[in-house]
C-alpha cells in the first residue's frame, strides 16, 4: 500500500473530527462554521473553468501574492484568475484586494471526493501553491491530469525539514510533482533538495514579499484613520508606539513595558493590533485589567486622551504602519517564530523584534547586513523594549537612520513576482485563450450546486 493512499484512506476517517475542529474555531470566529460546502469541494457559483488557480492559505500570504496576482492579471485578461484561501481572514484579504477581478473561494479538505470535485468544477490549466502549502492528495490528482503545478516563494525551515523527513516517503512523491519550485532563498532551496526534490525542479527565485507597495487602497485608508488619531484640536502629533500582529503571551510584555514609559511619555500612544480577530475582547480586557483608557477602532471614535488604541479591525494594519513612529512586530517574543518585518519598513519605520523571528531566517539577515532593525535577546524583553524605545524616542534621527535603512533593503531585493511569471509563462507557452469563457451556470460539465 502507497504512502499516498494510507494518507487518503486516514483523511477520510478523519472527516467528522476536522469538521467537528472548523466547528470548535467558529466558537471564537463564526466564519469557521459559514461556507463548508466549499470545504467539501462546492466551489461557489458564478465560476468560469480553464484558468489558473492560486492557493494563498491566510492574510501574510495573501499581501505577499498581491503583485504577482496583479502581473498574472496584466499577463491573462482573459484568463479566470481564482485564487483560494484556507481561513476566513485570507477570504477577507482576498475579496478586500481584488473584488470581483478574480474568482474566490476556500480551498477544500486535501481528502479525494473533495478535491476531485473541486477540479472538476473549475478545469484549472495550473495550479500555483506557496511557501510550505503541500497537499500530497490535490497535487497528485493535478499531476494525473496534466494540470500544470507550481509552487511559489517556497519556505522550509530546519524545523520543518525535520517534520517532513519524518514522513518523506509521502512528501518526496509530493514535491517531485511540481513542474517548478521557486524558492525564497538559497537556503530554502537546500532544505528542499535534502527532502528529496529533484534538483532541476527548484530554483532561487527571492522573496515574494519584498514585492510590496503602497497603493491608492492604503492611502485613503491612512486618511480615514488620520482622522481619528490627529484632530485639529490637537496642539501637536502623539508619537505612536504600534505593535502589530500579536499573540498570547505578546501583550503581558508589551503592557508592563509601555506603562514604564508613560511615566517619561505621558502623551505616547500605543496601538495594539492582535493577530487573530477571535482574540480582539481578550486583547481589551488586558489592557483594562492594566488600568490602562482603551479606544476601539470598531468602535470609530476620535482618539482624545486614550492611552491603548486597539485596531480590531481587518485590512487596515498596512495603513496604520505608516501613521506610527516606532513598530514592533508581535510573534516574535515566543515560539510562533514572528511577523513580515517588510511591511512596516516600506514605510520608513524603526522596527523592533524579540527573539524569534525564525519564520523571516533571509529576511533577517538582509536587515541586520544592513543594521536597518532592532533586535532583543531572550531575557527581560519589556526592560529591553523599555530601553530601545526611550532611546528612540529621544533620538528623532535615529529612528530616521533605521527607517531608511530598512527602506533601502525592501528596495534592492524586489523582483520575485517577475520571476514567478516568467515560470508561468514557460509553463504555459501555448494556451489557447477564450476570448468569451462559458459561465458555470451554462455548462453541460458542472456539478450541481447543493450549497
């Protein structure tokens, strides 16, 4: 018996207990309980079939895809773009950054009724997958019927490497699949090879999220943001402390830290940006249990004398860098491995960072090259950030010199959308375009919709 099919046949027994856990997420977050027929398979209608589907799992990966997807839009007008998403925060992104331009729904279970259903439905000339996005079941039914396969900005760390080499003899088949493997770095394109990918399938092709911009989108929502923030009554800008994309454990360092520089910075504001939306109401009761004023941004209301801004809101992170003085990326005092440090540099920030920024290993070492980032070590990291940032504070060109830097760094190393279309374009040398795509709702081929 195949690996292949152990792994089919254990998914399927596994059904009720992962539908049974995308019900127990919904407790927190009801999106997890809306739409599982597309979990099952039941791409949404109105679909066009014969395109190119990109799979970006969540929110990060989303951002990161946004110039790439925009080229493959440029490149193939009339081409149905589809991209599929894995969480409802992605869905949010996807549907935020492109509307109605592109075909949109979740990507279903990696279990064989589902997934023959889903490509049924949409006939994909491709199939793009990114960074360690690995379904061993879809991407062998891609392969058996001739769907082209690429995988994009691929990441393996060492960690990783080790978790996979447990279960090699399923994920080698899996990767050698790919028509093309593009990885994020020399050392990603290593951990591939040692995994058991064959060597003229992968290639260095840089970081997909080097590729970022600011767009009309960020800019007026930077205006609507302004104007709760900085009012005329003002008599001068709070400088603004942002921590973006925090976890559990984030806070607690965070808090005891900023209320040790209230003493020296009455008029500092922090902003606290959580991750995951279903902690939101956690977040705010932290921050009253700490005795600290608290403003909502759901709850639209003009900053006045607030010590804590909690930006419980979607798609609005990217504006709310540039309105900050100083950012610190949340995931990085623990084990999560930390946040794109990329976003906040396109805008001229200082950036500080815990310990464990692991999950951005290339991204790293082209700041610190540059000393264009902040750094904490393990022990006492509100004390540390307690420092760094009063040093900052009072140190206005400073904060300048780190920005630029971090800038100059995003700045010289984009390109990798480019070359991920150029993969494409090799790929997919021939296609025939249909000037007038048939519409699901008229093809004799598709599936009945039981959504």
């Amino acid at each position: 018996m195949t690996s292949l099919l152990i792994y089919r046949i254990l998914l399927l027994l596994l059904l009720p207990f992962l539908l049974v856990f995308l019900l127990f997420r919904s407790k927190n977050n009801k999106a997890y309980r809306q739409r599982l027929f597309e979990r099952l398979g039941l791409f949404p209608k109105p679909y066009k079939q014969g395109g190119i589907i990109v799979h970006a799992a969540s929110v990060g990966e989303v951002i990161a895809l946004k110039s790439f997807i925009e080229k493959l839009l440029l490149t193939y007008p009339h081409l149905p773009i589809t991209m599929t998403s894995f969480t409802p925060t992605g869905s949010a992104q996807i549907t935020k950054l492109f509307g109605d331009r592109i075909q949109h729904g979740y990507l279903p279970l990696d279990l064989l009724p589902c997934t023959a259903l889903f490509l049924q439905r949409l006939k994909p000339k491709m199939m793009i997958f990114m960074e360690t996005e690995l379904w061993p079941n879809l991407i062998a039914q891609c392969s058996q019927q001739k769907i082209k396969l690429l995988l994009i900005n691929g990441r393996l760390s060492k960690k990783s490497l080790t978790s996979y080499q447990r279960i090699s003899p399923l994920i080698a088949p899996c990767l050698n699949r790919f028509d093309k493997i593009l990885t994020q770095s020399q050392e990603n394109s290593s951990h591939f090879l040692q995994l058991g990918a064959n060597e003229s399938r992968c290639l260095n092709s840089g970081n997909l999220k080097f590729d970022i911009s600011v767009n009309a989108q960020v800019l007026n929502k930077k205006a609507e943001l302004a104007k709760l923030l900085f009012t005329k009554e003002s008599q001068a800008k709070r400088k603004i402390w942002l921590v973006a994309s925090t976890h559990d454990g984030d806070e607690k360092i965070i808090l005891t830290a900023f209320k040790k520089l209230l003493a020296y910075y009455p008029k500092l504001l922090l902003v606290l940006v959580p991750r995951h939306p279903e902690r939101f109401e956690q977040v705010a009761n932290l921050c009253l249990e700490h005795d600290l004023s608290l403003a909502k941004r759901s709850e639209n209301t003009v900053i006045s004398d607030e010590k804590v801004w909690l930006l419980d809101s979607l798609g609005e992170l990217m504006a709310a860098f540039d309105l900050s003085d100083i950012v610190t990326m949340g995931g990085s005092f623990s084990g999560v491995g930390g946040h794109n440090p990329l976003e906040p540099a396109l805008f001229n920030k200082p950036i500080i960072v815990g310990h464990n920024m692991s999950n951005f290993n290339e991204i790293m070492q082209h700041l610190r090259q540059e000393h264009a980032i902040i750094e904490l070590s393990k022990n006492e990291p509100s004390k540390q950030l307690c420092h760094e940032i009063n040093i900052l504070l009072q140190q206005p060109t400073r904060q300048q010199a780190l920005g630029k830097k971090a800038l100059k760094v995003v700045l010289a190393n984009q390109g990798a959308s480019d070359k991920a279309l150029l993969q494409v374009k090799k790929l997919l040398p021939t296609i025939t375009i249909d000037t007038n795509p048939i519409d699901a709702n008229t093809t004799p081929n598709s599936v009945g919709d039981n959504s």
